[in-house]
C-alpha cells in the first residue's frame, strides 16, 4: 500500500471525441469518467445518440471505473408546472436512461431547480417551496423509479443553490438509492461569493455521504468559470478536508469550458501534487 492510497482519485468530464487523447490516463487508474454529449437535443433527436455511444464502447474497452452521463438540463425544468411540459422532460429522462442502459453508465446528472428568485420568495409565498418539491416528484416520479431498478442514480447538481438544507431535502424526500446529490464547486462558490450562500464544506457537510458526485472547476465567484484547479480563489484544502470529513465518496469529476478541456491532465496534476487526491 503507497501512502497516497488513501486520497481519492481525480476523474474527468469528457466528451467521447475526447477518450482517444485521455485514454490511458483514465484505465490505468480506473478514474471517474462523466460523458457530456448527452444533454443536447441534436444529439436526442431521433436517437442520433446510438453512433456517440458505439464509438465510446470503442475508447472504453478494459475500463471498470464508474461511468456516468451529464443528463439534460436545457429546457428541461425538473420542477415543471405544465404537465405537457413534464412529459417532454419525462421522455429526455428515459432517454437518458436509455443511453446508461447502453454504456452500462450508472450516474445521471441533473440540474437543481431552485434560483435564486425562490430563496428571495420562499418566505414571502407560503408553501411555495413545498410545491417545487411536489412538481419535481411529479415529474421525475417515474423515471427515478426506473433508474432504481436500473441501478442508475441521479444526482441533483447545484445550480442557484442558496441553502444546502433545501438541496439536500429534496433529494432525500424521494428516500430511492437512484437519488443522491452533486456539488458543482464553481457553482456554489459563485452562490457563496455573489449570493450570500454558506461556502463549499457547509454544503458538503450538509449532504454528507448522500454526496456521490461533484464537478471540480475554480472559479473567482463571478461568473461560471470552468477554470481548472489552482486557477482561481477556491480553497481546495476545505474541500477535500470536508470530503474526509463526513466520509463521502462521491464521483469527483474535472468539469472544464470546452476551450480549456485540454487543461484536464494539469487540473488534476495540481490537485496530486498537493496531496488532495491522486
């Protein structure tokens, strides 16, 4: 056993063009891989999914680490009021489904539907957070129970997250294993920064082992940055010590802008070098 055995192992975002360059680094560690072609209706339409999914079989031969899937997120409210418009999202969510059953994915991720005008507002309409929580059962009732019996668990990333209470709420009102929570550092360190939102390790704290999942970005509490670790103000030690903290074991994905996706490798290298994973 090496000393760093007991630091976790720094995974990626990718998209399958991308496993060919990566390919190496990802099986010889068994690290976590999130493919992110799945969340646009191009790729939806008419399963034209079925071509992406055949090539990564292809890049993912001998891999036997945890696979996930960044589910969709545009135009698809989880807390959907319409009822045709919850069935549109029902229809993506299968589809999303459909493509884990393919690639024997066993993670969905899925954007939190409270903003920033709820928190504002939750106390001034009574009973209104109540009723989110209501609409997203109603609209991801059906699918979460499929995914359970899949195995495939969604997790709900924070977005506008203002309070971890309400995040982590949400998940555990489904009491499903194929429920479970994911920090987007970049995220919640813009909500903390800009919003008045608890730092990161309160969140993290919040969720404790109902955390299996977490986009790794740096960012300046501005804006949405997708920089790579060390590049902007996060304080990565919190973090991690956090993680160690309460136990989690979530899936710790490098998340970067599509300009900086060749940054990945030196993401992760300055998290190792630091002694926060490996």
């Amino acid at each position: 056993m090496t000393e760093t055995s007991h630091l976790p192992v720094i995974g990626a975002a990718l998209l399958v063009e991308d496993l060919e360059r990566h390919h190496n680094w990802i099986i010889e560690s068994q690290r976590d891989l999130e493919l992110q072609d799945f969340d646009v209706v191009t790729v939806l339409e008419d399963n034209a999914w079925s071509p992406i999914v055949e090539k990564a079989r292809h890049y993912l031969d001998g891999y036997e680490g945890r696979l996930g899937i960044h589910g969709p997120f545009r135009d698809v409210p989880l807390a959907c009021t319409d009822p045709a418009v919850r069935r549109i999202v029902d229809h993506r969510m299968n589809q999303a489904l459909d493509i884990c059953g393919e690639l024997g994915a066993t993670a969905i991720v899925v954007h939190s539907p409270f903003t920033i005008w709820d928190y504002d507002n939750f106390d001034h309409f009574t009973g209104s957070r109540e009723r989110l929580v209501e609409r997203v059962h109603k609209t991801m009732g059906g699918v979460v129970k499929r995914a359970e019996a899949m195995g495939v668990t969604f997790v709900i990333e924070t977005i506008e997250d203002r309070d971890p209470r309400f995040w982590v709420e949400l998940a555990r009102s489904f009491n499903s294993p194929a429920m479970g929570l994911s920090i987007d550092t970049g995220h919640t360190y813009y909500c903390h920064y800009s919003h008045n939102a608890p730092p990161l390790d309160y969140f993290i704290k919040a969720a404790g082992t109902d955390l299996k999942h977490m986009h790794i970005q740096d960012a300046d509490g501005h804006a949405d940055r997708h920089w790579r670790p060390g590049k902007g103000d996060i304080n990565w030690v919190s973090v991690f010590e956090a993680l160690r903290d309460t136990g989690a074991t979530p899936r710790l994905i490098i998340e970067l802008d599509t300009p900086n996706r060749h940054e990945v490798r030196t993401g992760a290298d300055w998290l190792i070098e630091r002694g926060l994973a490996r």
